[in-house]
C-alpha cells in the first residue's frame, strides 16, 4: 500500500462481509489512495457511526478530511471525482447515465430480490429464483460485445457488480441453488472469469488482484 | 446538429415532474408525449424493457431512464445554463445523498397514505417525519442548495401537488407540521419552469380517486 499522505486523511467504516463496503475498497486501491479502514460491528454501532450517518446509520461511510459520505454508489462518484487517476465513470454523459442506471438496476433490483433466496424453501424459492434470473439475464446482454461492463476496462458497474460476481454466486453454495447457471449465463461467468484476473497496478508498482481486496486479510 | 429531445412522461407523476423542470431550468426545446399508464406506447416499452416506467428521456434517439438520472444528464449534456448540481465533489455527493433520500423514503410512505388500505394514519404519520427531516436539512436556506435552486429542490417539489391528497386521506395537515416546507415549496412555484410543470391539486385529487377505484379502495 502507498505510504499515507499527510494533507490527506481517508477512513472507511465498512464491514467485510459487506459488498457495498468492498466496493468501496475497490475503488481507492484503484486509485491507490490509502486509507484507514474500521471495522464496524452491525449489531454494536459505534458512536463514531451513528455520528456520521445518523440518517441511515449504516455502512459504509467514507469520511474524506473530516466530511463523512454515505450510501455507497455516492461514495464512488465522490471517490471518481476527487482522485481523477484511473477514472472509474466514462466521460461521456450518455454512457455515465447507462452506468448510473445499471449500478442502480444492481443494487435496487437484482440484490433486493436476490436476498430473498436465502430465507425461502420450495416453490417458493425456485418463483425467487427465477426472478432473480429474469433481472440478470438484462446483466448478460449488456456484457455482450464487451470484456467488461466498463468496455475493454474495469469501471463503475462492474464495481458495483461484484456483489453479484462474489456475493451472489458464492450464496449458491450455501443454499444449494445454482442462480447463475453457465449455460443460461456464459457472458457473466466469462465476466466473472476476467475479474479475477484483473490487476490494480497502484503507484508503487504492486499488483493488487481484484480478489485480494475483495477477500482482504480476513479471508472471506 | 440538430438536438431531437423527447420526454415520454404522465402528468401526474412527481417523477416526469423532475425531468420537465429540469429541461425547463436549461432551456431545452422537447417533444412532450403522453403516456396512458393504462396501456403503455411500443415506444415506451422499447426504450424503457427493464422498467417500463415512465419518465423516459430520449436524446437523438437514445434512451435515459429513471428521473434522477435524467436531471443529472441534462445538466451535463446542456453544462452551460443554470446548473443544477454544484461543483464542488463533497457538496454534490451531499446534493445527491438527500435526493436519493427522497426517493428511498418520500414516495414509498407516500404512497401508503392513499394505495394500502388500512395504512393511513402510520403511513401519515412517519410522512410527517420524513418532511421533518427534510425540512431540518432546508434550514433557514432559500432553496435546498442554498441560494440556487437545484436539484434537491427538484428532487422534491413535485411531491407538493400530491400534498392535498396526503393530507386527505392521511388526516394531517402539513402546512401547521412544516411550515418552513410549505414556504419553500411556494418561493420554487414563483419559478415558471415548477409552475409549468406541476399539476393542479383538484386535478390529482380526481386522478387519485380514479385511482383508488381501480384498486378497489373505494
């Protein structure tokens, strides 16, 4: 990790089983902006949290300089805005309002329905299911054409859709249910195939594989 | 080049509300196509598949959906007039988080006053909270960005049409709970491009008890 500056001060309350707090983490490697990461306990907030996001009281909350920022898909574009290296948004309006409403379509459709698989049995789950595929295979078209949602390099979707990349396909093993079949979805396992691979060359030259920060010194 | 802009939109939605104010804000010549909710156009269907929704702006024949994003491509795909986002990375990331608030909580209580039989008085009554929370974000502040009109305002503002039917069906009075909200929402209506946009009171109210009748609630 780069030496931290000290006209910058960057922490991030995050939680590391958490794909919005991942994300987050994604993004300012990317970026090679250290920062100082808190773990938060869910079921205990700290005050420093509450502090800082009173509205949602959630994580993640990345506090740049003192000014906390909150909700997720809000932090990256302020992350994108302020350290320009490695721009993660395109530049062009039309193709920032299609990644603007695909991050969104991740995180308002396909998560909310997708979360529902865990708590269902039966014809139940199988209607949560198919559903949930409905909305991915939108995600599979997209990717057709393309090594990744942000063209030939990673960007601001395929941040976002990590939580379908890792979370998604990893709650297959724990409920037994392939969501995301090969067959029905080659261009996302060939996009899940391809993140793995990627590289974050930060400036001091080492190799940071999207994994590694996904997965973090925890494991996960 | 010549600029083909297109709204396709329904007049009572506090969503297409947005889109036609910022248009207006930045002086942007549109078709205007109505949508019957009812019976949705090919065109709305092919431009919007994933939601169906409207509004839906298409620019050259190019689709934008969902009502914040469109304000935010207007704003930058017309940079010159009246911005409606600030410059700054931290103020507009704070621009954006209460819009986004208001489309979390705003509509989704709102919308249990009036289409969720038997949720009125707790759907009232976390609205009035959601308006307090708000109002306590405007302050003593002219516009939500402050001297600028902008797009918190914008975010908001259309909801103020649907007031008299919160008010109706949830029993509350907003004007004596958010005073400081009612005001705001008049000094934006002093602006022609909210006057144009928003509907009538009367005229939603009609709409809302069409409405209702529809979802067997009356």
């Amino acid at each position: 990790m780069a030496e931290r500056s000290d006209s910058e001060e960057v922490k991030l309350l995050g939680m590391w089983a958490s794909p919005f707090s991942r994300r987050i983490e994604i993004a300012l490697t990317l970026k090679d902006v250290s920062y100082e990461f808190s773990e938060e306990d869910i079921t205990n907030k700290s005050s420093l949290l509450l502090q800082l996001n009173p509205v949602y009281k959630m994580i993640p909350v990345l506090v740049h300089n003192g000014k906390p920022i909150s909700e997720s898909l809000l932090i990256l574009e302020y992350i994108d805005e302020t350290w320009r290296d490695n721009p993660i948004l395109p530049q062009d309006p039309y193709e920032r309002a299609m990644a603007r409403f695909w991050a969104k379509f991740v995180d308002e459709q396909i998560y909310v329905t997708a979360m529902k698989v865990v708590g269902k049995i039966g014809e139940e789950r199988d209607a949560v299911v198919e559903a949930t595929r409905d909305l991915l295979m939108f995600l599979e078209k997209e990717l057709v054409g393309k090594d990744f949602f942000g063209g030939r390099s990673l960007g601001f979707v395929d941040i976002v859709a990590t939580l379908v990349a890792f979370w998604l396909m990893r709650t297959e093993e724990i409920v037994g249910v392939k969501v995301v079949p090969v067959e029905k979805f080659p261009e996302i396992h060939r996009w899940r195939f391809e993140l793995f691979e990627v590289s974050i060359k930060t400036k001091t030259t080492s190799f940071w594989a999207v994994t590694e920060v996904l997965t973090g010194v925890n494991g996960c | 080049m010549a600029e083909e802009v297109i709204l396709l939109d329904f007049w009572a939605s506090m969503f297409g509300m947005r889109t036609k104010i910022a248009l207006a804000e930045k002086r942007v010549k549109y078709d205007y196509r109505k949508e019957d909710l009812w019976n949705k156009s090919s065109l709305l269907l092919e431009m919007n598949p994933v939601h169906k929704k409207i509004p839906v702006l298409i620019h050259n024949g190019k689709p934008v959906c969902e009502s914040l994003i469109q304000i935010e491509y207007i704003n930058e795909t017309w940079p010159d007039k009246n911005s409606l986002l600030p410059s700054d990375p931290y103020k507009r990331a704070h621009a954006k988080f209460w819009a986004d608030f208001i489309d979390k909580k705003v509509n989704v209580t709102a919308r249990r006053i009036w289409a969720a039989k038997g949720e009125e008085q707790e759907a009232a009554k976390e609205f009035i909270e959601i308006l307090k929370t708000l109002e306590s974000e405007l302050g003593d502040k002219k516009y939500f960005g402050d001297e600028t009109f902008g797009y918190v305002d914008i975010a908001l503002i259309g909801f103020y049409s649907w007031f008299g039917v919160y008010e109706k069906f949830g029993n509350i009075s907003i004007e004596s709970e958010c005073s400081k909200l009612i005001a705001w929402a008049k000094r934006c209506l002093e602006r022609e491009s909210v006057a144009k946009a928003l509907p009538e009171s009367e005229k939603v109210a009609t709409f809302v008890s069409d409405c209702r009748k529809k979802l067997g609630l009356e």
